[in-house]
C-alpha cells in the first residue's frame, strides 16, 4: 500500500481533518438513486468505529433505517443514507469487494491495534469539534472523549490458538475468493472480527444485566463513572464450544465479577432452569471451615437465585443444561 494514501487514514494532520470537515459542512442532501459523493477518510474511520457496536450483517436496504447508534447520527451529519454506512462497514471487513482501493487493509491494521484506532478517532473528534459539530451531532460513541481507555470486552475469554483454529476453513475459503487481499491482512481481518464479535456480545450482555453481576449484583458503576473492567461477561456454553451463532448469542452470557465468573467456568457453581443457584459437591462443606471461601462464594455475597433486571432476557434453557450437564457434573 502507497504510505501516502495510508497516513489519510491512519495519520491524518490537523489541515487535512479540517479540509475534510469542511467539505462535509458544505455537503447537499442528495437525492434518492442519485450517486453519493465518495466517502473521505475520516468518514471511513468513523464507519470503521462504528462497527465496534453495529454488526451490519443484521441490516439490509430496507432495514438500515434500525440500525443502532452511532449509524443513524453518522447519517444525518454526513448527509448519506444509513444504508451507505452498513454497505461501507462490510466494505470494510471485506464480505463486500466494491470497497476503496485500501480500505480493508487499513481496517486490518487499525482493528488489530486499539491504540491506533483510539488515537485517529480522538483526532477526529476533537477536529470535529472545533468545527462546531456537538456531541448531538457526532456523539462520542466510543466513549472515550473523557480520557477513558478502548477496551474490548469480553477479550480475556478468547485464547490465540481456539480462534486459530476456528478460522482455518475461513482462511482458506478467503485465500482462494480474495486472491485480491494479501494473506497477512486476511488473518488480521479475520482475527479482528472474531475479536469485535465477542466485543459486541460481550457489551451485550452486560447492557442486558445493567452492568451488574448476576450473583452478587455487584455494580460496575461507581463514583459517578462506569468501571469496565469490573465484571466481565463470557459465555455460558463457552466460546471455544460453541457454534458461531451461540457466540454472538447474549442469552448464552452472564455478567460477573472475576471470582464468581471463574467459579461458574470451572464448575463450583451452576444455575438451573429456575435461575436457582446450586453449589458442587464439597463447595458448602468446606466454607464451613475456610472463612475466605464463605467470603466469597457465601450466601451472601451469592443470592439463592441470578439477579436479573425486570426487562433483561432470560438466559437459554439450552446453555444453562450443557453448563450443567458438560461442566458442573465434570467439576
């Protein structure tokens, strides 16, 4: 890739973020059918932002108009309909050949560098506002205008060598179709959007328990500021298990704090159809005698059964018997 048509993207200068705002300031709605102006470089970045929260392969042409935030707002400011937005994302992750000439390597190389992606988005942003465009018009929906950290959730359930594994026949498939993308960049693709899906699923989960363990209730809300990295949310059937749909599936995840999130993992702990709460073999026994224990796996802090918001989606039947059946009796 020429170093020059790279930097537009991943090293953007101040007069080059202005050049471009001010073209998008200038923009006309154009009408529907009509051919949309290209896309500029950091509208690429912002879509590729974007989809950190959005998957686009749940929206079509006639169901964008869904699609969650930031897709709707990028719309409205860049004067596009959200249907460029989810075409561009799948541009962008390569299910779609009609992209830039560069695009997919640069969401290769931002994806697999959250530094990276965290410091062009903040670039852009701040550009953006001394343009005069609010946070109503281009949310900070990262979250991170405020000196939080990018963070995807949900990475520490993932080890290297199960994802390798579980894209070989992808690796393959794409090597032969996409002769046009070079090996390396394949396998940062393809690494990324496994890493993104269980970003997505794992913030899905904890939006759908309120960012509250479901054992202890513990709030990963304090003084004021969410503290990610608090609890986390893995999966009930675990990732390396499953099948590619029970891994983006948030009735297959609970929210916990470290402590009960690895005690449900390894076993000591199972929850049945009910939602009632049952300890393995020797678990009770030995908090008798070992204070820590009864500490931390007590009743308290533990509850008889999950704590789980009115509106949130119960867990699967399905995941809850193979915990039981595949991890708690093995334990």
């Amino acid at each position: 890739m020429a170093p020059s048509v790279i930097s537009e993207f991943l090293d953007p200068s101040p007069a080059a973020l202005e050049a471009q705002w001010k073209s998008v300031l200038a923009r006309q709605e154009v009408p529907k059918g009509s051919r949309q102006v290209p896309f500029v470089p950091s509208e690429v970045v912002l879509s590729l932002c974007a989809s950190l929260l959005v998957d686009h392969r749940r929206f079509g042409s006639s169901s964008a108009h869904r699609a969650g935030m930031p897709v709707q707002h990028l719309a409205s400011l860049f004067k596009r309909p959200p249907t460029s937005f989810i075409a561009k994302m799948a541009n962008l992750d390569g299910t779609r050949s009609h992209g830039g000439r560069y695009e997919v390597e640069v969401a290769s190389l931002m994806l697999s560098d959250s530094v990276l992606m965290q410091d062009v988005y903040l670039r852009i942003l701040r550009s953006a506002r001394s343009h005069g465009i609010d946070e109503h018009a281009l949310p900070d929906f990262l979250e991170l205008e405020n000196g939080e950290t990018l963070w995807l959730a949900g990475q520490e359930e993932l080890v290297q060598s199960e994802i390798e594994r579980s894209l070989e026949q992808s690796l393959e498939k794409w090597s032969s179709e996409r002769k046009d993308i070079p090996i390396a960049t394949t396998q940062r693709l393809l690494t990324s959007r496994v890493r993104i899906g269980q970003h997505r699923f794992a913030a899905g989960v904890l939006s759908n328990h309120e960012h509250r363990c479901v054992f202890c209730g513990l709030s990963a809300n304090i003084g004021g500021r969410r503290r990610p990295r608090l609890l986390t949310a893995s999966h009930i059937k675990p990732w390396r298990d499953s099948t590619d749909k029970e891994r983006l599936d948030r009735r297959n995840g609970f929210t916990a704090c470290p402590t009960h999130d690895i005690a449900f993992d390894t076993g000591l702990i199972t929850v049945d159809e009910d939602l009632n709460l049952h300890y393995a073999p020797g678990v009770e026994s030995d908090m008798e005698i070992e204070g820590p224990l009864r500490a931390a796996l007590g009743k308290p802090p533990l509850r008889d059964r999950l704590i789980l918001p009115d509106k949130a989606e119960r867990p699967d039947v399905v995941y809850l018997d193979w915990h039981r059946t595949q991890i708690y009796v093995a334990s």
